[in-house]
C-alpha cells in the first residue's frame, strides 16, 4: 500500500494535478523547494523535507534529502523483519511513491555562454541518490521520472492501493538509464572543459588533451530516441534514430522537416554524409549523395548553377538521391530539381515560391538546417577545438571502434609539386575540390573534378586502378582537361596511365608510397603535373 509520496521534481508538467490525485486517495506528500510551493500555491498541503528529518537545509539547498530518515524509508525492505525493526526504532517511516526529475543540467549547458560555475551548480545529488535507492528496492517503492508515466500508476492506484512489482520494475529500469545518461552528459561536459577557475567562461580543452583524456579507460555515452523508423537498412531490420542530449548547431540532429514523410534509416546515413561535404566549402555549394557516396558536387557564384553542375556530373546516379545546399534555394532552381525524383533537400531555407514548388511532389523530404552554423563547427573542429561529440563509432562483434574526426583536407600552402610539370593555378582549385570530395567518399576512391565540379566519381573499390576506371567511365568525354584526386598513395603506374588516356592533366594524391617514383616517372613521361598533400583520407 502507498501511504507516503516524496516530490520533487524541476519539471512540473502535470504535477499538480498528480499530487491532488495523491491527495484524494488519502497519500501523504513530502516535498521541496520550488516544488513544494508550487504545491502550496495550488492548495496542497505538503511536509517539509526538514520536518521528516529534523535537520534543516544548508549550503544553499545543496543538502536537503541525504539523511537517513529519506534514505531509509526508502531502502529498507518491507518483507525483512530486521529492517522493519531498525526504523522503527530509529523512528524512520517509509515512503512508498517517489517522483524526482533532476536539476535541468542538458538545459543549462546548452544556453549560449553557460559558465562552467552554473554548470556544476545543475549538478543534481540529492535527486540522483533517491532515484537509485527507491530503483533499487522496487519490489516495495514506486519510482516516476517520466510525467508519462503518472496516468498508469494513478490507474493502479486506485484500484488497489498500491502498484504492481512489474510496473515498478519497469519504472526501475527506467530509472537507472535515466541517471546512467545524466551522469554521462556530465562526465561529456566536463572532459571538454579546461582548469580554469570556475567564474571563467566555459574553455574547450580538446587541443590539449592526449590520447589519455579523449579515450579514457571507461567510454560512456548517452543518447535519446528522436524517432523510431519504420526498418532499417532492409526491411526485415528494425531500426531507430537517436540523437545527442545537446546537438551540436548545424548537425543532422538539428533538422526541422517541411514537407514529406518521415526519413527512413538510409535517408539519415546518406544526409548525413551529404552535410559533411557540404561543410568543406564556404562558396555556394549543391551536394548530391546516393548509397554513402557523393554522385555530385560542385561550387558556383549561385545556388542555381551549383545544382546544375552537379546534376550534369552523373545524371544518372543522382535520381532519387539526397542534395544538401548551403544557400537559400530560389525558384528557379527548385523548378530545376523537380524535373527529376529526389528524396531529400536540405538547405538553410526556401523562397516562398521555392517551397511552393518543391512540395507539390508528395514523395520528396524538404528539409531546413542551419549549414552557416554546421559550417562554423567545422571551421573551429579543424583548427584543433573539438567536442566528444566529434568522435566516430564504429560497432564490431563485441566491442566498439572510436576515432577523432578527420578534420582536414589538404594544407594548400604545404603542397608539394612531385613532378616537372607544375599545375596551374586553376588546377590547383580543382586539385583542392577533388580532394575534398575524396575525402567523404568511400575507399578505395578516385575522383575527377573540373570546374570545382565533379565529372566522375569511382567510390569503394578494392582496387584503385577500378575506381579510376568507374570515375573515368561516368565523365566520358568530360574527363579531357580535368583533374584527379585520390584518397590514397598510388602503389603502381597503371592509374596514371588510365587517366592520361583520357586528358587528365593533373593529379593530387597524398604520396608516401614506396613506388611513388613509379607514378611520378609516368606523370613526367605523360606531361602531368601530380600534386602531393602527406595527407591520406581512407574511409570505410
């Protein structure tokens, strides 16, 4: 039977009308705080912590409920004679109902110029170990966390005075993931940050940090649902996305949906590889993804002429793929992409006659993102500054593979010309595009780019001298005059000669093979000028 309620909650959607309930079926409220006079304020009499425990608050609050008499009325097995007596004779009475939600420390932290002090100060204690205890000892304490939860234990309640042990067991579990990932956005928060006194403001201490600090010992994260999804990858997978707590401004996670149906699991991959491209150019940018990999990219002096060279890249290829633009699309270019299926576009915004025209086809996602603040991540990402958010998973049998977030491209003042020929200076544009498509397409890659436009792109091959030939096939007679970006060192002559058969004119690669002079001597015999970067971008 519940006979006595501990509430005390930063959240109070729906308390107030839960507690009257309470009221009603004759259980006693003990309460705190905020959410003590939110009670009183609505008529409802409550006792003080401090009348329970007969000691008063101190520190500002920050002791209240860690005291036996909270503590042991909550752990103490009902079923165990030897407890049972011990409070009675410590004069403990139990509690039965506790409903806590913790202080709002992912709110705090993600209000702009939060101080390391405000912080640590939404840093919950009380809270935390009353939750825990009342989880613990489930069989004889109902735990709420969730206000969704308030309508089932209000039905059990009142039609039997207490709560079922399956309920509270459930309730439990969700207690200790609740605690689990608040514990785990503090431990985030507090890597990121520098020893800095605690009045400062909050210092990113990621450039500094060794191998130590950014793989500790224990790796823990946490993530929420955002959305399940109908499957995954295929049909028969079941598949769910979650984002972060506290999203970083310009990720994925922070897209809002205009028009069309939900994302599916590939749409969400594929996006979220066409915004990492997306971020590598300041210029206006279209980027086309189909199954992982870029299909086309390119940047012009408009959003309108990005789209098109773009599309003319691989017309074939980017049906029904993914763009992602880093300008407001205008009419003119939104009637451009209508002439063909595409599932997504995500842009910072639409004209209204844009919009107009993108969602008279029902079957495509309309999307808006903020690509100015994705790419001012990036921009402090590759100068050295990074979250724990910027480390990638990889999920293998029984473990999990975690690395830091390829953060460059190429220097293009530590380039190093390998050959006779020297490329010019609009080569060098197109060398430095080329690369940064590279970059995000699967290994082994080869891309071809003119124009700061792809013309091919060979993704994902087991050998090299393949995705050159893909890349070649797709640009046909675009290939005469462009130039070629690999993701790797070229180990044998043979891609140098494929490309020079076709016009290529220049090539940049990172260089570092053994047989490097194999390729130069082909490129020097061939009249190409082959650019080094020491910069190698396998992705897999």
């Amino acid at each position: 039977m519940v006979k006595r309620a501990l509430i005390s909650v930063s959240d109070k959607s729906g308390i107030v009308e839960f507690a009257k309930e309470l009221v009603a079926l004759g259980i006693e409220i003990i309460s705190t705080g905020g959410t003590a006079k939110a009670l009183n304020d609505a008529g409802i009499a409550t006792l003080e912590v401090q009348d329970v425990t007969g000691f008063p608050e101190c520190l500002d609050g920050r002791v209240k409920t860690l005291h036996p008499k909270i503590h042991g009325g909550l752990l103490a097995m009902r079923g165990n004679p030897a407890h049972m007596a011990h409070m009675k004779e410590l004069g403990v009475t139990m509690i039965d109902l506790v409903v806590i939600n913790l202080y709002p420390f992912r709110e705090t932290i993600a209000k702009p110029g939060t101080r390391l002090a405000e912080a640590i100060e939404q840093i919950d204690i009380g809270g935390p170990a009353m939750l825990r205890s009342s989880a613990k000892n489930y069989q004889d304490v109902t735990v709420l966390v969730d206000p969704r939860d308030y309508a089932r234990v209000l039905k059990e309640l009142a039609q039997s005075g207490g709560v079922s042990v399956s309920l509270n067991f459930e309730l439990a579990k969700k207690v200790f993931s609740h605690t689990a990932s608040y514990d785990a956005l503090i431990a985030d928060y507090l890597a990121r940050q520098g020893p800095t006194d605690q009045t400062a403001a909050p210092v990113n201490a990621d450039a500094d940090r060794d191998d130590a600090e950014i793989f500790p010992d224990k790796f823990t994260v946490t993530f929420e649902k955002a959305q399940e999804m109908r499957y995954g990858e295929n049909p028969h997978q079941k598949a769910a996305f979650f984002r972060e707590p506290v999203p970083a401004a310009g990720s994925l996670a922070t897209f809002s949906q205009l028009h069309g149906k939900e994302l599916s699991y590939n749409n969400i991959g594929d996006l979220d590889g066409a915004l990492s491209l997306l971020r590598e150019f300041s210029e206006p940018a279209m980027i086309a993804v189909k199954h992982a990999n870029p299909c086309g990219a390119a940047v012009a002096d408009s959003i309108f002429e990005a789209y098109k060279k773009a599309y003319e890249s691989d017309p074939t290829s980017i049906f029904g793929g993914i763009l992602a633009a880093n300008r407001t699309i205008d009419a003119a270019t939104a009637a451009e992409i209508n002439k063909i299926f595409i599932e997504i576009i995500a842009a910072p915004g639409y004209d209204a006659d844009a919009l107009a025209i993108l969602t008279k086809k029902k079957n495509i996602r309309v999307l808006t993102l903020d690509t100015a603040a994705a790419r001012a991540a990036e921009a402090g990402r590759a100068s050295g500054v990074a979250a724990a958010s910027d480390l990638f998973f990889k999920k293998v049998g029984g473990g999990l593979l975690v690395q830091t977030e390829n953060r460059v491209v190429a220097d293009r003042a530590a380039l190093t010309v390998a050959t006779k020929k020297q490329p010019t200076p609009d080569e060098i544009e197109d060398l430095l595009f080329g690369m940064a498509v590279v970059k995000h397409t699967k290994s082994n890659a080869i891309v071809l780019a003119k124009g700061c436009a792809t013309v091919g792109v060979g993704p994902g091959q087991t050998s090299r001298i393949m995705a050159a030939k893909i890349a070649i096939e797709i640009a046909g007679g675009r290939a005469s005059g462009a130039v070629a970006a690999s993701d790797a060192f070229f180990p044998f002559g043979d891609c140098v000669e494929a490309m020079a058969a076709v016009g290529v004119t220049a090539i940049i690669q990172p260089g570092g093979s053994q047989n490097d002079k194999e390729s130069i001597d082909a490129c020097d015999r061939l009249g190409i000028a082959m650019v080094f970067t020491g910069i190698r971008h396998f992705m897999h």
